[in-house]
C-alpha cells in the first residue's frame, strides 16, 4: 500500500490524508459523546438512543445539499470552509451548556465530515483514471477504518487526564488539516454545472430520482447498511439479552477488534482487485459472505465461533463497501459526481435505522429472529443492486437528460 501511495500525486496523497485525520478526530469523542450526554446534559439512555440517531440522520440527508456543493465549487474552498466548521463544532460541543446548541454543534460536525467525505471521493475521480479508482476507495476505507480503531484508545487516555481534552484533540487534528490543506492543497475546477437560482439543486433532485439506476443502488445501499453499518450495536443489544453483561462486554469487543484488523489487514489488497468488469460477481459474494456471517452469528455458541462468524462478515464488508462506490462512479455523470456520491450517502441511514430495528425485534420476538430480519435486509438489498447493474457492462456515465 505504502508503494500504491508513493505513486500517487500530491493532490490524492493529500486527500487521502484528510480521510484519516478527520476520521481520527471523529473517533477520538465518538465514544464519549454517551457518557457527555449523560453526565453533563443528564439524558437518559432512551433519548441520547434520539439525540444521536436523530442528528445522523439529518446529517445524512443535508449531505445531499454537500454533493450539490461539491459540484458548484472548487474543492479548496470548500474543504478549508467544511475543516473549519468541524473543529468549531468540536469546541461547541463541549462548550454547549445546553441541549440544542450541542445538537446543532454535533450536526455541524457530521454535516461537514459528510460533505469533505463527497469532496475527497470526487477528488479521486477528477485525478485519477478509471482503472485506479478502486484501488483508491480501498486505500481511502483503510485509513477510515484505521482512525476508527485508533481513535477511541487516545480519546480514553485523554480523558483519563480531563474530560475536555477528546475534544480539544479532536478540534486541534480538524484545524490542522485545515491548515495543512491551506499550504499545500491545489486549486481544482468546479463543475461543469455554472451557478444557477436556489430552485436548481430541488430540479436537479427530481432528475436523480429519474436515474433508474441511482435510485437502486442507493436503496440497495441503504437496506446493507442496515446490516454492516452499525453491526456492534445490534449485536450487543443481542448479546445483553441472551447472556450476562460481562460476557457480552468481552464478546463485542473481541469482534470489534476482529473486525478492525481484518479490514486494515486485507482491505488493500482484495479491494484493489475489484474490477469494473465483474463488479456484480464480486457484490453477490460479498453479499453471500454477509449472510454466512450472520447465519454464523445465529448459531455461534462460543467465542471461536463468533470470531469465525465475524471474519466471514468482515470479508462481505470489505468487497461490498468499494463495490459501491464503483457502481456509482461508473453512472455518475462528470459535471454531477458530489450529488451522486450525496445520494450515496443517503445508504446511513440504514446505519441509523439498523439498531433502532433490531432493538423492536429483540423486544417484541426471540432473539433469533433478530438475524432472520438482517437476512432479509440482504436479500433484499442484493435484489435492487442486481436491479441497478442490469445491462451496466454496457454504461458509460449515464448523463442526467
């Protein structure tokens, strides 16, 4: 990977560092944003259960409005005005004395991760050809997935010495990035599309909804996150349940980590091996590998099993996650790719929505029929992307008429 990096440009090396800091900082207060709801703001578990998901969710569907700026502006722009908000928003967050201005602050944070997120994937289209595309995606989901293991183990030895300082970290690595951007990161054309009236992104939204294909693979994407996106909660909701707190305590945090080091471990090097060419094979395998791993999960009676069962759902994850972003690279049309990737991110709202369900079918049914459900989620995901990627061998970039 190290050798992949070198050969890069300036510009995507740069990018590629801004997915791993910003995603750092991000995961550095992440864990700790319960027990500041809980402490400072006194919410009980049902209503922070609200306050994040809820904001999550905001975020995701204002992150559509982001890939519309991606679109209109150049991407130095925006990205130094986006870092800017995500350390503000850091600042507040711990600052905020009361509910609604820490909700705002915490939107902000998300809504411009999202959108530096859109901004750096359409980097990678802008400067890099077609046949290195996938290769970037998996670099870029490695170094995502390694601030998300690293993260967590500074913002608890830094809270360990004050409670302010997870944030201060996190809103220093934003303003650092935002600096370093300053210094070295270039200037890039913006779209094709010229300025327009404030009706023109809600036009450009009913012609998305006429892309057959988009549409799909966003609500293929949003019915897999359901099952990959926030796996760890769900399946502690369902280990509280069918075990005692400190066995479920052990069992998580060993998938966690297995689930951490496989994808650091293997992403690069199964990701660069995805192709255009046989994108839909590579999909239904990584969608295979998820149903094998939840079937594993459902049946696991120890934690051997269980790691098995998660190695076989972290190789789903890995082949399915760059997947994506191929098929929408493929159908997004030059001059619109930060609204295409927008739509793309409409699919965590599976993420929001998954423990949410499973926690309805853990209070309502056996605790196997958890699994059934996520099955289902699978399936019916596998369904619209088999729908999306009818004839896709022979698109170019669709353009929106």
């Amino acid at each position: 990977m190290l050798r992949t990096l070198n050969h890069y440009p300036h510009g995507i090396r740069l990018l590629l560092t801004g997915s791993l800091v910003l995603t750092l900082a991000r995961a550095v207060t992440l864990p700790y944003l319960v027990i500041y709801l809980s402490t400072r703001l006194q919410l009980s578990v049902a209503d922070i259960g609200l306050v994040l998901g809820s904001n999550l969710i905001i975020g995701s569907l204002l992150s559509l409005y982001g890939g519309f700026l991606v679109d209109r502006m150049a991407n130095r722009k925006l990205i130094l005005a986006c870092c800017t908000v995500f350390a503000l928003g850091f600042v507040g967050t711990f600052l905020a004395g009361n509910l609604w201005l820490f909700y705002l602050c915490l939107l902000a944070v998300n809504l411009a991760y999202a959108v530096v997120d859109i901004a750096i994937k359409a980097g990678f289209a802008r400067q890099l050809p077609v046949e290195e595309r996938s290769t970037v995606f998996s670099i870029k989901y490695s170094l995502t997935n390694i601030g998300y293991a690293v993260g967590p183990f500074l913002g608890a030895a830094l809270a360990g010495l004050d409670a302010s300082l997870p944030f201060v970290l996190s809103a220093v690595l934003g303003l650092g990035y935002c600096g370093l951007y300053f210094a070295h990161g270039e200037d890039s054309p913006h779209g094709n599309a010229t300025a327009g009236p404030p009706l023109a992104f809600l036009a450009l939204g009913k012609l998305l909804l006429k892309d057959y294909r988009l549409v799909c693979f966003t609500l293929g994407g949003l019915l897999s996150a359901v099952v990959f996106g926030q796996f760890s909660a769900y399946l502690s909701q369902y280990l509280m349940i069918t075990s005692n707190a400190q066995t479920a305590y052990r069992t998580i945090s060993t998938l966690v980590a297995t689930n951490a080091v496989l994808v650091i471990a293997l992403q690069y090097l199964i990701g660069r091996r995805i192709s255009r060419q046989h994108l839909k094979l590579w999909l239904a395998a990584g969608l295979g590998l998820f149903l094998l791993g939840i079937g594993g999960f459902a049946l696991a009676s120890s934690l051997p099993l269980w790691m098995l069962a998660m190695a076989l759902f972290t190789l789903g994850e890995i082949i399915v996650f760059p997947a994506e972003y191929m098929f929408i690279d493929i159908i997004a049309p030059e001059h619109l790719r930060g609204l295409y990737y927008g739509a793309q991110n409409l699919s965590n709202l599976g993420g929001a929505l998954g423990p949410m369900l499973c926690g309805l079918v853990l209070a309502s049914q056996p605790a196997q029929h958890m699994f059934y459900m996520l099955a289902l989620f699978v399936l019916g995901g596998g369904l619209f992307y088999c729908l999306g990627a009818s004839n896709l061998e022979r698109v170019g970039n669709q353009q929106l008429r």
